[in-house]
C-alpha cells in the first residue's frame, strides 16, 4: 500500500517538460536574444521575450534593434511595455531624448515613463565644464535643448511636466554630490531652468552645511540665503556617484497643495511653486533640508507662520514629517491642529496620525 | 481486492485532471492553456482546478505565467504560486510592474 502514491503519480506522467524552452536563459546578446524569441512556441511568452530583447537593445543604446523588438510585440498594452522599457533604458544608456521618443509612444504608462527615465539618467549627463558658473549653466541648457524638444513628442498635458523633469534631474546632477554649491550658476541657468536650479542647487549647499550626516545648523535658512544673495561658491567633499540620493517624498495626496503649481523634485517628488524669486528660493531650500536625512523639525517650524501660503505649507508638510532633536513635536502639532489655517491644521492633523517622526529615515507610510 | 481496486485507482487519478493528452507537447500546453483560459477569462474558478491537476512544475508554471501575460492584474498573485526559479524570475516582468495592472484608457484596448 506505501507504494501507491509513487505508482499514482507515475502513472500520470506524460514525458512533460517542453517548457523548457520557454523558461531558457536569454542570450545576452540582445540581437541573438531577438532571433531566440522567434523559436519561442508560445505567443505570451513570445511576447515577455521581445520585450526583454528590447530593453537589452535598448540598454546599449541600440535604437534601431530597440525600434525592430518592439515592433514585433503586438499592439496593446505589452506593446506600451515595450515603449516604456525602452524609455527607461535609452536613458539610462545615457539617450534621455531617444528614451521620452518612447515614452510618448508608452500611451497610458507615458507618466511613468518620463519620470523613470529621467531619473534613470547616468550622473556623468549632467556633469558639465566650463570657466565659471553661467558658462557650466550654459553647456547644461546646450544638453537639455534635444530633450525638451522630444518632450514635444509626448501628449500635450505631459509635456511641460515632462520638460521639466528633466531640467531637474539634470541640475541635480550638475550639483548633488559634485562638492561644489554655487549659486551664480544656477542664477545663470535660463528662464524656464531657474525653479530646477535653484532646487538643485539648494540641495548640495545644504548637504555642504553637514557633509558628515547629523542635525544641520539652526540658521540653515538663514546662511543659504545669503550665499545666494553674495553668489557665495560652497566647497566640500564630494559623494561617490552611487551615494547621490537622499530623502524624499512621494506626492502625497495634501488637499490643499491639490492644483496648484508645482515643480519636480527628485524622483517622482514635487514642491509648491513661490509666487516670486525670493518666495520660490525659500521653498526650494526647506525642501532641501527636508532632502537631508537628519534635518531636524525644528528647521521648519519657524516657517509655519510665515505670511506666504505657499512657504507656510511647505513648512507644515515638512515639519510633520522630520524628526525633532528636542522639540516636543507632538505637543507642537496638537496646538497647529486648531491653526486657523486650514492647510496647516491638515497637516498638524495628519503628523498626529502618522507620527512620522517616530520611524527612521525616510521611511514614510 | 486490489486486482479491481488498483485499476479503478489510477483511472480516477488521472481522469479529469488533464485531458490536454494528444498532440506534441506543444500542441498540449496550448490545449491546456485555451480551456484554463477560457474559464479564467469567464471569471470561472474552475481554472485554479485544471491548473492543480496539471502533471508537473513546469506545465503549471506556463500555464500561470501565460495567464499572467493575458491578464496582468492577476499577474501578482499568480507569480507569487510560481514553483519553480526560472518561472519565477521570468514573472518578474509581469509583477515587477505594477503599472501593468492599471486599466487600459478608452481606446486603448489590447489586440493581442
């Protein structure tokens, strides 16, 4: 009788495993990967195989086996896959205006595309020379010029959103980790460039303030606006390519930052727009220090009354997500709860619930 | 007793449970894959029945995999049943990408 369910399930077999085939490593190569697929038996396996040959075509820089793979997946949604894919991989090969030609043919995935690609972009994109700052800000519009013109590409609502994505990602390049922080080469950068600038800008001042992690200085504000103001260059040890990140904040559903305007941050992030220079300034660097792990809440709170909504809450959003060194920042935020300010209430409201300020880093929920 | 038990043992095991048995191997995933199909696209859970009586790891695991591909906002959940690693890294293509599974927009419908 033990031997029965051995003699059962013998029975059964039918010499199976033609499967095989279609579980089989790809070459490498992504040309004897696209011939490899048409031996595939089946179609929905015909079809992963074609997109995973071209984003290996893709990957270097291959446009035109890009353009072949992808014209041999059927129309649909794993065609827009294939777009999308190839999006992604044009500029992570370092073709970011290759990579948003295809994200404009990724239809319903095309938002996502734009974003991945963009941040999908190798550092050394936006590393450019020059003899001081306004010529580097120059040799950077000199890259973005073929890219914003394949933003044209995309649908019409997308465009400008995607344009401006990448004029972030490629001043972030320019200056996270670069150890150097200066201020008149974003204040060079042309008109359409200037938000993005100043944002990135921000970003590697701030890390400068405290290249070592821990608390940033109390008048963190305070010394970045006036290194703006005096075109004052900052110096310090740069990051290796890989260590160019930091926090940042998925756009989260704040009913009271809903429609209005916004520029990109860092990966899919965003932040409000100021209603002039010094207000748009301002807001770039509390997210700035926010980008900081260790930036502590107190930073933010100052900002909380400021008359300009826009600062106001940026400050609050930040402030409920950061870390206090010795503010009580749950008594704060019970207080903010009854602010007559409606978006700061919200925010208030919301930090209590989450308590964000009790888990580590950059780990929001 | 077992001279009629045995017998009537081994066609109970193996009736029902896949009768996709003519025709070469591809030929017979392909017969399994059109009823599991057929019914999955029907909302009938009897697929999830066909799937377990298939005879091996690598059947069930094509069949999974090329229902995933037909519908990838089931794709998820039938990766995470992939038996075997070389399924379960090709899946990745499926439930790595979560956008896969947003409806597509009017218009936009699949041909394949």
């Amino acid at each position: 009788m033990n031997g029965w369910p051995l003699l059962l399930a013998l029975s059964c077999q039918r010499g199976e495993e033609p499967t095989a085939v279609s579980m089989a490593e790809l070459p490498e190569d992504p040309r004897e990967a696209l011939t490899a697929c048409a031996a595939e038996p089946f179609e929905e396996l015909r079809v992963l195989c074609r997109i995973e040959a071209a984003a290996r075509a893709a990957h270097k820089a291959d446009e035109a086996l890009t353009e072949e793979a992808c014209g041999q997946v059927p129309e649909g949604t794993w065609r827009q896959e294939c777009h999308f894919r190839a999006g992604e991989e044009l500029a992570r090969a370092g073709q970011p205006a290759a990579g948003l030609a295809h994200c404009a043919r990724s239809g319903r995935f095309s938002r996502f595309c734009v974003t991945h690609a963009a941040w999908a972009i190798p550092v050394e994109l936006g590393l450019v020379g020059g003899e001081d700052g306004p010529e580097r800000a120059a040799a950077l519009h000199a890259r973005l010029e073929p890219v914003v013109a394949a933003a044209g590409g995309l649908e019409p609502d997308l465009r400008q959103e995607a344009a401006d994505t990448f004029r972030m990602s490629l001043w972030y390049m320019a200056n996270l980790g670069t150890g150097r922080a200066d201020p008149t080469m974003a204040q060079g950068a042309a008109s359409e460039e200037i938000p993005a600038a100043r944002s990135a800008w921000a970003l590697e001042a701030v890390r400068l303030l405290a290249p070592d992690g821990g608390p940033l200085p109390a008048d963190a504000v305070a010394r970045l606006q006036a290194a703006w103001r005096d075109g004052l260059v900052t110096e310090g040890p740069p990051l290796p390519p890989e260590r160019r990140h930091g926090r940042f904040e998925p756009p989260a559903p704040v009913p009271c930052e809903r429609g209005l305007p916004w520029h990109p941050l860092y990966g899919g992030g965003r932040r409000l727009r100021g209603a002039d220079a010094d207000e748009d300034l301002l807001i770039a660097i509390l997210e700035a220090l926010w980008f900081q792990p260790d930036a502590q809440a107190e930073l933010f709170l100052p900002w909380v009354g400021d008359p300009r909504d826009h600062v106001r809450w940026t400050a609050a959003r930040l402030l409920r997500l950061a870390a206090p060194l010795t503010l009580d920042l749950a008594a704060t935020l019970r207080e903010l709860r009854a602010d007559p300010d409606a978006c700061v209430a919200w925010n208030a409201k919301r930090g209590l619930e989450q308590r964000a300020w009790e888990r580590p880093h950059g780990k929001q929920p | 007793m077992t001279r009629w038990l045995l017998p009537a043992l081994l066609t109970c095991a193996c009736h029902g449970r896949d009768d996709c048995a003519t025709g070469d191997a591809v030929d017979r995933e392909n017969c399994r894959f059109e009823k599991a199909s057929a019914l999955f696209s029907a909302g009938d859970d009897a697929w999830r029945a066909q799937l377990e009586g298939l005879p091996g790891a690598h059947s069930r695991d094509l069949l999974r995999l090329r229902l995933a591909v037909l519908d990838p906002q089931q794709g998820p959940a039938l990766c995470r049943q992939m038996e075997t690693p070389a399924a379960q890294d090709r899946c990745r293509q499926v439930a790595g990408r979560p956008h896969l599974a947003s409806p597509p927009r009017p218009g936009e419908g699949d041909a394949q």
